[in-house]
C-alpha cells in the first residue's frame, strides 16, 4: 500500500511516499481504509524531530484519522467491516490503511462526513476538553483565542459559540482575522499591533474569563494580564515558544493557569474519549459546528501541507487525504 514516509527529520520537502507492507489485524485490532488524516502543530513536531517523543526512522505520521473499517481481527465485537470511525493513532495515519487498537476506535454516524471526522480526534476533542474540563467555560462569559485562524485556533472559536460565550480571537492578518470571524468570533484582534489589549478592553471591559493559548511565546504574558478575577488561562501549546510568565500576576489577577494535555488525559483516562467524541457528532449533525476541512491535500502534496503548517501560513483545518 501507499503511505507517507518521514526519513529525514525537519524538511517537508523530504516527506515522499512510498510503498509499504499491510499489516493485517491481530487481536483486538482493526484495519481501517483511510478517508483523511487531520495534522495540525503535534504532527508537525513529529515530522521536524522536535516532539518529546523521537519516533525511529523511517515512519509514517498522521495521528487524528478517520476511515472505514475493513478487516476485523479477532475478539473485536463492537466493530465491523464497513463502519465508519475516527481514531487516534500516534503513528501510521497518512496512508492508503491503518491498522490499529479496536478500543481506541469511536464510531460515527454514516451522516458525519469523514473528512470532517478527521480533526475530532485531537483538534476538536483539544478544544472540547480544554474548554469544557479545564476552563469551565460558561453560557454568557467571554472567551479570548490567541492563533485563532490555525486548526487549533478555530476549532476553540466554533466550540467557544456552541457552548454559549462570546469569542474575541487574535490574528495576525486581514485575511486571518476574516477566517476567525468565518468560524463564528464576535471580535478579531490584530494582536501583532502595539494597541491589541486596548482592543481586547474595549471589547470585554471587565476582562475576559477564559483565554485559550496554542501560541506561548511572548504573547502569553499580556494576555494573562486581561483576565478578569476568577478567569481560567488555558496553556494549549507553543507554536512561537514556550511563554515565560511572573507568577505574581494569577495572584493579582485572581485567576487559574491550567494545562490542557488532551493526549495524555487519553492515555491516563479513557474514559474521557466518548463524551468529548459524542458531543462532537451531536453539535455537528445540529450544525453547530463548522467541521468541514478548510484544504484537503492528497498524499502526493503533504510535504506542501506540512510546510503551510511550519510556516504559519495556513489558516483553518488540514487534512490529507489517500
């Protein structure tokens, strides 16, 4: 089968595809024909050798996958040949089939469309855990999304308005701040300007009760200091650098700092996955949700994905498709 092989870490440009052997399923596995892979800034730490966890070369990335199932191995019951599914897979997801865990499997309606399907796994159950578990994001409060137009960004801003809050998301063009007000933001904030936290004030006065950050980097700190008294910062990522932050402010601004580490949530306690997944499928098939992928490449094109990914250029979701 085809599938997208990483052998030289850091270049898109090296990623090529090549074939590889199936690997039928064992017990409790399943194989899945691939429909499209979501990737956002995890992926590309893998590809670039930069993530925690060095994966031996050569290997096949693409972790948030959605696909069919075509064969079942043995002792699987609550799967079969033919369902429809999204998963997590740490590796292996860019290619023509995957073969993987049966429990790590969440089925879907035949009326969600896989392609939408392919960010839930991490884009939007990130968002979703983040905002529901750790920030406690109430009906009628207001929410700030640093990176608001990127996978990460939008996905919270379209999950910010279903849950209720008012949005006010930070870009750092035109044509940026337009894809945060396409996913639903009431404000978008040129936060690369001198003046973006008077823009902020302006549009949340008493301060805003929940700040959403993929972005780190120098930005963390000002943002922290538009909390308002009981607010939650949520440190998501840190696609500019981590953030350096004087721990005096959540004491004067009487506010949480909270990690979201939606992955390893997963692996300490699955049983989060079917909430976070089943309320993704209800919102999508109410339409409150904006799930369908904003550039679906082929696999021929991922090093050309994965570039617009490294360098920022980008704006809403990205899958790749077999």
């Amino acid at each position: 089968m085809r599938a997208l092989q990483v052998e030289v870490f850091g270049d898109p440009s090296a990623l090529k595809v090549s074939e590889v052997p199936e690997r039928p399923p064992g017990k409790g596995e399943v194989m899945l024909a691939m429909a499209g892979v979501g990737i956002g800034y995890f992926d590309g730490l893998l590809v670039k050798g930069e993530y925690q966890i060095k994966p031996p070369l050569p290997f096949v990335p693409g972790s948030a996958i959605a696909g069919v199932v075509a064969q079942v191995g043995e002792g699987v019951s609550h799967l079969k040949v033919g369902d429809h599914v999204t998963s997590f897979a740490l590796l292996g997801g860019i290619a023509e089939k995957v073969t993987l865990p049966a429990m790590s499997c969440f089925p879907l309606p035949k009326e969600v469309p896989l392609l939408d399907a392919a960010n839930y796994f991490i884009a939007y159950a990130t968002g979703l855990y983040g905002l529901r578990e750790c920030g406690r994001l109430k009906e009628g409060e207001t929410l700030l999304v640093l990176g608001g137009s990127g996978t990460t960004g939008s996905t919270a801003i379209e999950l910010g308005k279903a849950m209720g809050a008012k949005v006010i998301a930070c870009a750092s063009t035109e044509a940026k701040r337009q894809r945060c007000l396409d996913a639903g933001a009431d404000v978008a904030v040129d936060y690369t300007a001198e003046d973006w936290r008077k823009q902020v004030k302006a549009a949340a006065p008493a301060g805003v009760d929940v700040v959403y950050d993929p972005v780190g980097g120098a930005t963390a700190e000002p943002a922290l200091r538009l909390m308002a008294p009981g607010g939650r910062f949520l440190v998501v990522g840190f696609v500019t650098g981590i953030a350096s932050v004087p721990l005096n402010l959540p004491l004067l601004k009487r506010c949480s700092v909270i990690g979201v580490n939606w992955g390893g949530e997963v692996m300490g306690n699955p049983a989060v996955v079917p909430p976070v997944i089943s309320q993704l499928v209800e919102w999508t098939l109410a339409g409150k949700l904006r799930t369908a992928p904003d550039h679906v490449y082929p696999m021929d094109q991922a090093g050309e994905a994965f570039a617009a990914l490294f360098e920022r250029r980008s704006s809403g979701k990205i899958v790749i498709t077999p």
